[in-house]
C-alpha cells in the first residue's frame, strides 16, 4: 500500500530534524489519535512515553477551562434563561423542546465562528418583524409574542451564556469562543513542546485563529491532508476551505504549506456500482468481502466499509461474511435506534394514555409483547406475558385496571411493581425506568451478555441524569414533558461500540474516516441528501444572513463531505462506491453529484467503472400445497363425518381443500384478536340474536301490525342484551360502540319496517327460528354414515309456501343465489350461497318431508331488493326433482372429500 497521511507526517517531521516523540499532536478526532500510536510504535525502535496526543475538542477545552455540558444539561439552563425573559405568556417545556434545540444549535454556530452576537441577533430580530405575518396595523396577540420573543432574543443568549460560565460548563461554541480568548494566555503559560496538527480541512473562525496564534508564536506545524489534483483546481469543493487557509493566513505569505501530495491519480480502480434499494447495498457489500476474503494476497486490516447512511449499520453487521474474522465498528448508534428505546416509549405511552377506566390495551399488549419485557417474563416464575395477553383477548378486554394487573403478578409471587403504578409524576416514572433497567441487568449479568449490558448500562445513564436534573428544578409537572425530553435526548445520545482499532474490518460513518487510509475502501449510499448531506433547515438564522457574516451553509457543508469522499479514495488502490438505483423519500435521492463527477473525470477515465447490480433471482416453480390422505387422515374425516358436516364447511371446502383441512380436520382455531371496534362476525352475531330474541315470542303464529308493533318497541332493549352476551366489556352510550350500536338499530329497524309492509299484503306465518336440522347420509361408496347438519334462521309460510331463510350481514347479490349449470354448486365456490341454501331446503325436506319450498337470503346491509331467492334457471321453486339434483351434487363433493387417490390440494 502507499504511504498513510500519518505515516507521511511523522516521516516529515522526522527528515526536517523534528524529534517526534517530544511533539504534542492535535487531530480531528480522537480515533485518529489511536493510528498515530500506532504509526509513532512502528518507526520508533525504542521505549518511549507516549507524547501528547489530543484531539481538536480536548485541546480547545483545556485552552478554555470549561468543561463541555450534557445535551441534557444545556437544554435546562436554556429554558431557565427563557423563563427570566418579560414576555407575558412563555412556554411549557414541552413546547419549549420543540424549538430549544435548533436556538441551541444557532448559539453554538455564532460562537464558533466568533461572531458579534449582538450584531447578528439584532439583525435576525430586524428580519422576523420585517417577516411577520400579520398586514393590520395592531399586533394580534399571537404576534405580538412571536415578536416579544425575538426582540429578547439577544438577552436570552447573554443569560444563557453568564448561567453556563458561572456553572464552568458550556456548549461546544462557548468553549470554542472562550478559548480563542484565553490562547495567548495559554500559549504563555503552557505550551512548552512544538505542536502539530494533522487533517484538518473545515476550522470553523475559532480553530483558525487559535491556529494561526500558535503558527505566530510557537514552534507549531500544520500539515494539510490534500492532493494538488484538488488544490489547484479552483472550482472543486475538495480543496475549498484549505485554498482559502493558504490564500488568507498570513502565514503562508513566507511559509509554505505542507503536508500536500500528488497520490490521487496513482494506480487504482474505482468500482461504482448501483444496487436497488438500501439493505440491499450492505448484501452486496457483504459480497465484495466475500470475494476478497478469498483473495489471499488481501488482508481485511487494511479494509474499511464506510457507512454514509449511519442506519444500514445493524444489516451491515449481519451482511459481514464469516470469512472475516475480524470487525471494528467505530461509529456510535443512536438511541433512538435501538430496540431498548421501544420499551421505554411503551412504557410513557402507557402511563400518559391511561384513563379512568385504566390502560387501553394497545399500550398494553405493545409493553407485554416487548422482547425486553419477554425477558423479565421469562425470567419469572410464571411467563405472565403471554399469559396475561391471551387473558385480554380472550376476554376482549379494551381498557385495563393497573391494580388487576398488580394483583395477578402477586398471586405468583411475582414483584407487582412489573407494572407501573396508574398515577404516576415525572419522578415516580423515572424511577420506574429504572426498575426495569435494574430487572434487565440482572438478568444480562447472569448471561454474561455484554453487549446487552452496554445497551443497559446507556440507558441507566440517560434516566439518572433526568432524574437528576428534574430533582434540581421545579418546572417539568407532567409525564407528557418527561417523554418529550427523554426522545429529544435519545435522539442526541449514542451507543458507541468498542473493539479493536487497528486490526480487522474496519466499520465506520463518513467523519470517522479522518486523517485514516486504507488500502480498500467500500462506500456505500453515494446519493444525493446523504453524501453530500444536501441542504437543512434547522436553523432559525436565514441563509442570507449566514452568508453575510461567514456562517457555514449548504455550500459549505456539501464541501465537507465532498472533501471526505475524495480524501478517502486519494491513497486507496481498491474503491468500491455503492449508490441507490431506487431511493425514496427515506432514502436520499438520485445518484450522487460526486459519482457523476467521477464519471466525467478524463483522467480517471481508464480507472472508473460503472455497472448495476442485480440480485440472483433463481424462480423455482411452486407446486401447490398438497395433503395426501393417509389412514390417519381418513380416520379423522370418518369421525369428522360423523359428527357433521355444515353448510358452511362443505362451502369452505369448495373454496379451498387446504383451508377445509386446517379449519375442519385439524381444528386449528382463528387467532384472537381483540376487538377495539367490532369483527364483522361479532356483528353479525348480534344481528341474528336480535332478529332470534325479537320473533321468538310469536312462533307459530302470523305475523300482524299489532306484533309487529310490539317487535318494533323492544328492538332497542334485546340489542343492549345481545351486546351485553357477545361484547361485555363494551360500552355502548359513548363513542364508537355507540356508532355501531346506532348502525345494528338502523339496520333491524329497516328489516322490521319492511315486514311491516308485507303483513299488510300477505300472510306470513312463523314455524322455526335458529333450528338445527340433521339428517343421515348413506352411500354405499363410503363404509360409514355421514351427517349433514345446519342451523336455519328461519323458516315461515309465506301465502302458503314454505320459505327457508338465511340471514346475511355481508355483501350479497342475487347473482350469488342463481345458478343455471348443476356442476357450479360444487366447482364454483362463488355459488356457496346457493349451495348453503340447498342444503338448508335438503335439512327441512329430510326433516317433515316438504315437498315444495323456496329458499332466499335477506341481506341485511341491503334490503331494498327484498329476499334474494334462489333459482335454478330462473325458476325459484325447490322441489323433489330439484332436491335430486342438489343430493347428486352433494354425494359427488362427499365422495370427492373421502377419496383416498385425490389429496386435498390449496386452490390460491
């Protein structure tokens, strides 16, 4: 490989009569403080202390004597500063965190690039009233405060920054600030040793003069990470900042810069492949290591995989081949992305949704289905979690009593406190949080589980310092303003990996890569909005404004990342560059500007490639799921036929032998969902015991307007009873089951209303109401009986004629009672209608010998059209001829269910 950027400096140093071991070195990051050890262990051949090695933020920190506060920490002082300010109506902290942060993020930029904040506060408060929406000469009151507030704005920052200097704490920026003030001092006072500083690219206005006030009066050097091909182009962005640093700095008006090499255009191929989708970039990744794995010459401790989009680092991790041995991930991740995170959300999401009849039990069932909260189950003397969630819904339970809850573990002998108490303050939950976090680390420590444990341990972390901090003041009252700052601060907050960082695949985000070479590098999620990063808004200082007083912008910031890129390919002989041929919203846009710049690059034309990868897409045909009926297997249908067969199964297996078998042979139940609203078959149950409770007081008599009258006054009462038997939980005098309990009304109301019109014309007699008919069936083919059973919801003689009638709550046509080919009852399963209907006219035939019947379906939803009648060639009457028919049908669909040579097969 070619020589490192570090290995270069130190070589320099070195020819130049530099004694590298008594230098003291300033790096972008601390990661790149660790290579440097490394670099400085190989070319010295003798025992050492190792020099001082700091990086920029640790150096500007000790300069300035202030110690860098938690996110946690600045976001309080802030807010106590807001409060001190004369507005009239300020406010909460919850809506306080919503704009907190970006007033955080602008302090900490005019800090950092040293600018006048008077000046620029004043003229962003001149901007907001120039821009407010209001056209009437008086001020509304919203107004009013939106301006009352910017016209603080600069008394807010000065509080702000006296609160934190008096504490010796400060943001990033004050730091910056404080210690360009203090580095003559320091220079004076401490600095003993030359100083080098090594890769950096953007200062911001505090790193430049602290740097240019050490080049002035100390022995200090600064080697610059850039290859001539970018400074000396003056339009690209790779060489931006640092041609501005030699232009402007007067001291290299007689020095000349160092550290800059010709290496980018040396022997290398560059790979630019296009992958479709996100996840599917870490496969193909996972790939190209494979293939170098294999290569014997290529060793993985000179490998990085450089992540551009920081949320593929968990498929990343499972893409890595086995054939690497080792792996180094040396990014963090934040919190907010980690699966613990989710626990802790159920948990405030649940507290904070809890009402006077307890929690709803999707807050529930999203806790207890948490595979952390499994863990603490399953580490218990009884699972409760599973328990308890087949308890709510087998009960349908929508609302939860915490106590119940409480109770139940008790009754185990498991801690009640597992739940959280219903009336809960921002401490009390906190210290719950910290409950469960207690819970998981005993159970991690027993496992010796260390990666769980550093998620734990993170997390323990976060809640103290809110417990803490809520301790120390008074003004955060509610549950509400606890979980916005605990997702504010998860979001700020990560989890940083450790292992080891010179050897083995390397693993990182972009910034990671700083001042670092390596032989191979693989980058993926080259698009637009992600490398470059694209512009951002969160900033309340316009661009303009930003512009005119030297603030960084998209432009700038696009420069950064545009420099990384390429400083990350300039030495490296392997470059694989992987983008998104199929981004979204989610996933950045279109190919990156930088691919399209290597692209067009002439001098790189021999070394650049460009293809699209495809996944392997190897289509097998798929034979449809068969069942072969064994002896087993027959056996179970002869005691499934001897118990019965409904309509309605028959009809299942005519619209899927597979699902006939799941359903009817093994008995696999539905699985139970709990019904927040209500299931379509729970609706319908309610309609039928309805109709069942209201008529069964005149069976056996005609209908007349005085009982059809009397039927109309209870409709009201025998719903409120049918709902009591089917859904007890619900209440039915407030909100959606007071809809639907509205809708069932309607619904019989019109069903009642239109018998009330036929009374008046005909004779409509009842005879049955929800009466279950059988009968035997004997084929000689089949060496046992089979039965054929089924409920009717009635039967009545309407003008002399025997009427079978079903009841339907779902989508009916008179298409689905008519057929005009005998064989659709058992091939067609959109005739199931009619075929239930059959079978019901075949039951009562069976029953008292009925000669001649008509059969329909009412259809609830719909009862404009009246009964839906079935009809065989448009003739409605079922008589013994047509019933022959039906039983010839029937006896083919039985023999084809019992027939060992004809296995049930899946008709999707």
């Amino acid at each position: 490989m070619h020589q490192s950027f570090i290995e270069f400096v130190l070589q320099d140093l070195t020819k130049n009569g530099s004694s590298i071991e008594h230098n003291t070195y300033i790096l972008p990051s601390k990661r790149s403080g660790v290579f440097l050890k490394h670099h400085l262990s190989e070319i010295l051949n003798k025992n050492i202390f190792t020099p001082p090695i700091s990086s920029i933020e640790d150096f500007v920190q000790e300069v300035s004597g202030l110690k860098k506060a938690s996110n946690i920490e600045l976001l309080l002082i802030l807010y106590e500063s807001y409060k001190t300010l004369p507005i009239k109506d300020l406010d909460d902290f919850d809506t306080f965190l919503k704009w907190g942060e970006t007033i955080l993020q602008d302090f900490n930029e005019i800090d950092r690039y040293l600018l006048p904040a008077n000046e620029i506060l004043n003229y962003l408060k001149s901007i907001k009233e120039l821009d407010h929406w209001s056209l009437q000469p008086k001020k509304t009151r919203l107004v009013k405060e939106y301006l009352d507030f910017w016209e603080n704005i600069e008394s807010l920052y000065h509080d702000f920054s006296k609160r934190l200097i008096t504490k010796k704490i400060a943001h990033q920026g004050l730091i910056y600030r404080i210690a360009a003030q203090n580095i003559a001092k320091y220079t004076e006072e401490n600095i003993k040793s030359p100083i080098v500083f090594l890769g950096f690219n953007a200062l911001n206005s505090a790193e430049s003069e602290i740097i240019q006030h050490l080049l002035a009066h100390t022995e200090c050097e600064v080697y610059w990470d850039i290859d001539l091909y970018f400074l000396d182009d003056p339009i690209h962005d790779a060489g931006l900042f640092i041609r501005r640093y030699i232009s402007e700095w007067p001291y290299y008006v007689k020095n000349n810069p160092k550290g800059i090499h010709n290496r980018f255009l040396s022997d290398k191929t560059i790979e630019i492949t296009g992958v479709p989708k996100s996840v599917s970039q870490t496969k193909y990744v996972g790939e190209i290591l494979k293939e170098r794995a294999a290569i014997k010459s290529a060793s993985s401790d000179n490998l990085a995989v450089v992540l551009a989009d920081e949320s593929l680092l968990f498929p990343m991790t499972k893409a890595v081949p086995t054939e690497i041995e080792n792996i180094n991930i040396t990014m963090g991740i934040s919190l907010k992305n980690t699966l613990l995170y989710s626990l802790f959300v159920s948990v405030f999401e649940l507290v904070e949704d809890t009402t006077n009849k307890g929690w709803f039990y999707k807050n529930v069932l999203n806790l207890l289905s948490n595979p952390y909260f499994k863990i603490i189950s399953e580490d218990s003397k009884v699972h409760f979690s599973d328990n308890i969630i087949q308890s709510l819904k087998t009960n349908n339970t929508t609302y939860v009593q915490p106590k119940a809850l409480s109770l139940y573990l008790a009754q185990y002998d498991i801690d009640p406190n597992l739940f959280p108490d219903e009336a809960m303050v921002p401490n009390s939950i906190i210290e719950y949080c910290l409950f469960i976090i207690s819970r998981l680390k005993e159970i991690f420590q027993k496992e010796k589980n260390a990666v769980e444990l550093q998620y734990v341990y993170t997390f323990y972390n976060l809640f103290h310092q809110l417990k803490t901090q809520i301790n120390a003041i008074g003004f955060i009252k509610n549950i509400k303003t606890v979980h916005s700052f605990f997702k504010q601060l998860a979001t700020t907050e990560s989890i940083d990996f450790i292992g080891s960082p010179i050897g083995g695949l390397q693993l990182m985000g972009v910034l990671e890569s700083r001042t670092l070479d390596f032989e191979t590098v693989i980058i993926t999620s080259v698009n637009e909005g992600i490398l470059p990063a694209g512009k951002n808004n969160s900033s309340f200082i316009p661009f303009d404004v930003k512009r005119e007083y030297g603030l960084p912008t998209y432009k700038e910031k696009d420069a950064i990342y545009t420099y990384h890129f390429y400083r990350l390919i300039q030495r490296a002989k392997n470059v694989y560059i992987i983008y998104n041929t199929e981004p979204d919203v989610l996933e950045g846009g279109e190919r990156s500007r930088l691919i399209s710049q290597l692209l067009t690059d002439h001098n790189l034309k021999s070394v650049v490639s460009h293809k699209i990868a495809t996944p392997r897409i190897h289509i097998e045909p798929q034979n449809k799921e068969q069942i072969t009926k064994t002896s087993l297997l027959l056996s179970s249908l002869e005691a499934l036929g001897s118990k019965g067969y409904s309509p309605t199964s028959l009809s299942n297996y005519i619209r899927n032998p597979i699902d006939f078998y799941k359903k009817h042979v093994l008995q696999l139940p539905d699985s139970i969902e709990i019904q927040e609203s209500i299931a379509a078959n729970t609706f319908g149950t309610i309609i039928h015991e309805a109709l069942f409770l209201l008529y069964q007081p005149y069976l056996g008599t005609i209908l007349n307007k005085e009982s059809i009258t009397l039927i109309r006054s209870h409709i009201r009462p025998t719903i409120k009873k049918s709902f009591s038997t089917h859904l007890p939980s619900a209440d039915t005098e407030k909100g959606r089951y007071l809809l639907i309990f509205h809708v069932i009304e309607r619904y019989i109301q019109n069903f009642i209303k239109m018998e009330s019109q036929l009374v008046e014309k005909h004779q409509i007699k009842l005879l049955h109401l929800e009466e279950r008919f059988e009968t035997t069936l004997n084929f000689n083919e089949i060496s046992h009986p089979i039965t054929l059973k089924g409920f009717i919801d009635r039967i009545d003689e309407f003008d002399g004629t025997i009427r079978v009638i079903d009841y339907k709550t779902g989508n009916t046509e008179s298409r689905d009672v008519r057929i005009k080919e005998w064989e659709e009852l058992i091939l067609n399963d959109k005739k199931s209608k009619a075929f239930q209907l059959l079978c019901y006219a075949y039951l009562l035939n069976k029953h008292n010998g009925s000669s001649t019947v008509t059969a329909g379906i009412y259809a609830i939803k719909n009862l404009k059209n009246g009964l839906l009648q079935f009809s065989f060639n448009n003739n409605p009457i079922i008589n013994e001829s047509v019933l022959e028919e039906f039983q010839n049908q029937l006896k083919a669909l039985i023999m084809e269910i019992y027939n060992p040579e004809i296995p049930f097969t899946d008709k999707n």
